[in-house]
C-alpha cells in the first residue's frame, strides 16, 4: 500500500530565510509522481511543484524546490527567502502507477513565517 | 476559464438529511475526484472518475454517491447525513497523459459541510 508522511505538524521560520518541509513515501511502484500543494487559511488547494520517480533533476519552481532522494524515499520541499505570504498548510501527495490520476496526500504541516 | 466549480460553498444538514455537492470543470478534464478534509488533516479520496459512465471507490466511500454522466460534471450525493460527515469537500479534476501538466490536480474552492 501507499502511504506519504509527514512528520512536522508545525514549522516557523524567519522572514527571508529558508526552509525545509519533510515528506517520506512508500510504494512498490517503479514509476509514480511526487506533489506539493499550499492550502493558506483561505482554504483553496494550490499546486506548487511536481517531481517524477525518472526525473533526474530536483524541481524547482521559483523559490520552490524540491529535494528528491529516491532511494531514502523522501521528497523534501524547500522554500527559499521564505515571505509572510509563505504561512499556510503545505501537503505532500504521490500519484501511483495506474490510470487514475488520483492522489494521496500526507497529514500536512503548518509552516508560520515571523517577520 | 472557470477551472472546477463547487456549489455551495456553505450547508448545515440535520441528521438523516440528503444533499447533493455539485462540481463542474471548464477544462475537458478526463479525471475528476471529490476528496473530504477533516480539520487539521490531509485530504482524504472519497469517490474518482476516469470518465464519464465510469466511477471508482476511493478510500472513505460509505454513506456517498457519485455519477458522471457528462465530462463537465461530477456530483457527489450524500444520503442519510450523519455528524461524521461534517468535513470540507473539495472536488478536483486532472488529465491523463504526457506533459508536465498531466496528473496535476485543479481543485475547487470547497464546499463546507455541517451536520447537526
């Protein structure tokens, strides 16, 4: 079975500075797609970056990157020069193999950026 | 373009109440999904579609219905409401295939639904 973790529930970070959010998985699949949404308090879900289980390179989206280390399975997302408009839900998801598309995502963690 | 359109947004339902949750995509998406979100947690898939006609379980599937008769549209039906259904529902939708946007969920704003 699948299953993506998320271990911190919450995470601060100081205006301007960088930080890394923890995502593990687990899977038999060879091939499957690793996501990153942001949910502010506003609610609505927002994709931010996609990383393939092929892809050699780390994504990166801006100020989004994500830290890809397929054989520890972690699928880390960094946010560099981090903004108060950063402070939401952050959600890790993968997608499978199979034709559905459909994902399962983590516990999420709450990232809190001080000015 | 609209992308994926929930209605209501908001909807309080006594006990033993039925509802329809209404969802349509402006963007000829193949798949469409309705996920529930308890508060403080991560999203949880209730019912999926890979087209119209076709309707798959997800993970938390009892006391719901789905049908997709239509590519656009994917109303998720709750029958006999119950204080366990109290959740925000989010309806998405995706496309199959190649490129760097296939698979990428578009979700709705989400519909939050109380029952008392």
């Amino acid at each position: 079975a699948q299953k993506i973790t998320q271990t911190q529930p919450g995470m601060f970070v100081q205006e301007k500075e960088a930080v890394t959010l923890d995502c593990t998985y687990d899977t038999s699949d060879q091939s499957y797609g690793l996501f990153w949404y942001k949910q502010p308090s506003s609610g609505e879900m927002i994709f931010l970056i996609y990383q393939g289980s092929y892809d050699e390179q780390n994504a990166t989206e801006g100020r989004y990157s994500l830290n890809f280390q397929k054989a520890r399975k972690s699928a880390n997302l960094v946010i560099s020069a981090s903004q108060l408009g950063d402070s939401a839900m952050y959600f890790c998801a993968m997608r499978g193999s199979g034709n559905t598309g459909k994902l399962i995502f983590g516990q999420g963690t709450t990232l809190q950026v001080k000015p | 373009n609209a992308g994926v359109t929930q209605t209501p947004k908001f909807r309080i339902l006594k006990i033993g109440q039925s509802m329809t949750l209404q969802c349509t995509q402006d963007m000829n998406h193949n798949y469409m999904y309705w996920y529930r979100q308890d508060p403080g947690m991560g999203l949880k898939l209730i019912y999926y579609s890979v087209g119209a006609g076709i309707t798959d379980k997800g993970e938390v599937p009892n006391g719901y219905n789905v049908s997709r008769s239509t590519t656009e549209d994917f109303p998720l039906r709750l029958e006999l409401a119950a204080p366990s259904q109290t959740s925000v529902y989010f309806c998405a939708s995706s496309y199959s295939g190649q490129g760097s946007g296939a698979n990428v969920l578009t979700f709705g704003a989400g519909s939050r639904l109380t029952v008392l």
